[in-house]
C-alpha cells in the first residue's frame, strides 16, 4: 500500500506530517512521490493566509481524475482549511472520503486503522530523523488577536503531557537528533495542568539530554516573558541565542486594537532584557502593515520601532481581512503597497548591516548536512572545510559572508 503526503502551512503542519508519516510507515505503507502510485493521499491544510487555502483546494480540485471510481483509492483532507469549511469540502469535492479538523487531528490515526486494517504492523522501525526535528508541546490558542483565525480553526490551547514530551524528545534524540524546535500557537504560555511544570521547566528539562545541542522555539508571545525564563536565559546554552518575537505593530493604539496584550515600550523590555542578558541575542519578528484603522501617523510608529529595536529580519505582511465587516482594510491598496515597500527596504537594510558586522565574530552552529548549517543565533552557515561534519556543535570564525550565508573556518 503507497501514500502520499501534501502538507501546506505552518511547521506544526509539518510536524503532524510527520507523525503521520511514521504512523504509516509503522503500519507497512510505503511512501511515494508519483501520485499515480498513490493508493491514500492526505493534504494537510492551512487557512492563515487564504494563499494557502487556495492552493490546496486547486490540489484537490486536481485529484477528481486521479479518484475517478475507484473506492479502493482515498483521501484525506485534515488541517486549519478542512476545521474552516468542515462537510462543505464534501459537498463541494464529493470524491473526498474523510475530512479531519485540526481540532480533530487524531482521529485520523483511527480512520487509517479502521480503512487499512490488514496492512502488516513493524512497531520496531527504526525512524529516520534528520539533525533537526519539530516538537509540538501545546495545541490551539487562548489568546484573541482580532486578526487571527487560529482559535476558531484549532480550538482552546491544549498542552501536551510533560512527560510525553520529554520521552519523545529522547527517543529523537537517540535516532540521531541534535536540535530541537519546540511547536505551539503560543509555545512560551506552556504549563502542564498536572504536574503545574511550565515552559521554562520544559527547557530545563531538554537540555539535561546530552545529544540536544540546541533548543529553539516557535514562536513566543511577548505576554509570556518573565523572570523566570530570563532567568534561565542566562544560564542555559542550550536556548538558542535566536528569538523570534512578533510585534505586529509599533503602535499602542494599534496592538490595542489587535488585542495583543502589550504595549510597545513591554515589548522594547524585553528585547533589551534578551541582549542584555547575550548582546548576541538575533531578533526576528513579524509585522502586519496597514491593519484597520491604522493612520500615516500609527504606520511611522512601526517603522521607528523597527529602527530602535533592529530587528535580524522581520517578515512584513500587507493586512488582508479575514474578517471583513468587523476590521475592514481602510486604507487604499496604493497605500497599502507603499507602506509596505517602506518597512521592507528599512528591513533589509538594518539586516544587512547586521549581517556584515558578523565578519571576525566567533559563531557557535550545528552542521545540518556536510558543512552547512545554522548558527545558535538564527543565520545559515557554511564551513570552509573539506570534512563531512554533518551533525555536529562547533565554533567557527566568520570570515566572508555571501548571499546571507556566514562562510568561515572551524575556531579552535
């Protein structure tokens, strides 16, 4: 039996790929990469941004002539989009078999089981993991940003069992894993409602496992910063020296507005608090240009937050409406497309020039495959070295830097 696997969306998409993945091939299904091979195909949706809505909903589209009439043949359509448009998807593609909610995402290990009884168990297989490896630790979100569709399509925050993490973390890192990116809407709000251990426990935690080099974490909300993590922050080498932490919006009336929960100067704390702590510290963020209600005057809030705060990089995301009548666009799109192009060229000129003030620093970087890899601090490197040090936590000297990429020799 042959599966094939379409994933769009967030890396938590790509970490219950993952798990489906390894479910499979314990169960005996070999994966493939021609779709007409394929006897199951599963399409993990995202409905974020409706980008990626479309586009998996073209995909299924598509797979009308590759159904036809065969029955024997099925599809699964799970994630934020199949939570978003529920039976309608049925209505619509009536050749889909099961559509799985994100709320919902393990009752498609029963549907697997129930659908593909026969095929032979191998619970002994041994996964093949690369250097790096996803850990969800909490489901949906408690929070309530006007803007965000997250809560509706994932349901109330839902941690996962302390233990359960550790062990899984333990069992990757024993296949071979040496960084480890903990997943949650709002990963840094974790707290176990049994054992009361919270997030920064959970780092603790990981970085007693000797083969963990490398601890990174998607993505933080600014609220849930405390002492406690600076705290650890300062003694634990093990988290990674690059944070991203969305901002969303230089103004105060406009995080109000977002219902974001802090203000700019909160936010200004804490990245001083993280360099402080390490001057080292990357900071990379997310911004929504030209939200409702957003004036020229709220617009150059942001972009003085950008210049004082220097963020590594920032992803700038033109405001689109997923909820039109309540927080409309009330800018023109010539407005919006202006105020965007201002915030990138700003961006990518403060990056640059942090980029390039790496040459001569002293970088620590796990080795992803042969010589490239990732420094602690969040840039792509590659080591001037004819060794394959694939796997790898070593310190390198940076010497050149091209194409955003640190190239440098290993530092002894």
């Amino acid at each position: 039996m042959k599966y094939k696997i379409f994933t769009f969306g967030c890396q938590m998409n790509e970490d219950d790929s993952k798990n489906i993945d390894l479910f499979l091939k314990k169960k005996g299904f070999k994966n493939t990469e021609k779709l007409n091979d394929a006897d199951l195909i599963i399409i993990n949706t995202c409905t974020v941004r409706q980008h990626a809505e479309d586009k998996a909903l073209s995909l299924i589209g598509n797979l009308k002539k590759w159904k036809g009439n065969k029955t024997e043949k099925k599809i699964i359509v799970c994630g934020c989009a199949a939570e978003k448009l529920g039976e309608d998807l049925k209505k619509k593609f009536k050749y889909i078999d099961f559509v799985v909610g994100a709320k919902s995402y393990k009752k498609i290990f029963d549907i697997i089981n129930e659908e593909f009884p026969k095929e032979d168990n191998t619970t002994d297989l041994t996964y093949n993991y690369d250097i790096t490896a996803y850990q969800t630790i909490s489901r949906g979100c408690n929070m309530s940003c006007s803007y965000c569709i997250v809560p509706y399509v994932r349901g109330k925050e839902e941690p996962e069992k302390f233990e359960k993490i550790i062990t899984e973390i333990k069992k990757k890192a024993k296949n071979g894993v040496k960084e480890i990116i903990l997943l949650g809407q709002t990963v840094n709000s974790y707290r176990d409602p049994d054992n009361k251990k919270d997030f920064v426990d959970l780092l603790k935690e990981i970085s007693q496992i000797d083969e963990i080099k490398i601890i990174r974490f998607l993505s933080p909300h600014p609220i849930f910063f405390n002492e406690k993590f600076f705290d650890e922050y300062s003694k634990n080498n093990k988290i990674s020296r690059w944070i991203h932490l969305p901002l969303q919006s230089g103004s105060n009336k406009i995080l109000k507005e977002m219902k974001r929960g802090y203000t700019i100067e909160r936010f200004t704390e804490i990245v001083n608090e993280l360099k402080k702590i390490e001057p080292k510290t990357s900071i990379t963020t997310d911004i929504i240009v030209g939200y409702s209600k957003e004036t020229e005057e709220d617009f150059l809030m942001t972009l003085d937050a950008i210049k004082k705060l220097r963020f590594s990089m920032a992803y700038c995301f033109k405001y689109s409406p997923r909820f039109k009548e309540k927080d409309p666009l009330t800018i023109t799109i010539k407005e919006l497309e202006k105020r965007h192009q201002i915030l990138l060229n700003e961006v990518k000129k403060i990056a640059k020039e942090l980029m390039m003030n790496k040459k001569g620093e002293i970088e620590e970087a796990i080795i992803y495959d042969n010589n490239t890899g990732k420094t602690n601090t969040g840039y792509n490197c590659c080591i001037i070295d004819s060794r394959d040090m694939k796997g790898s936590f070593i310190k390198f000297k940076v010497e050149e830097i091209k194409n955003n990429i640190l190239y440098g020799r290993i530092y002894e």
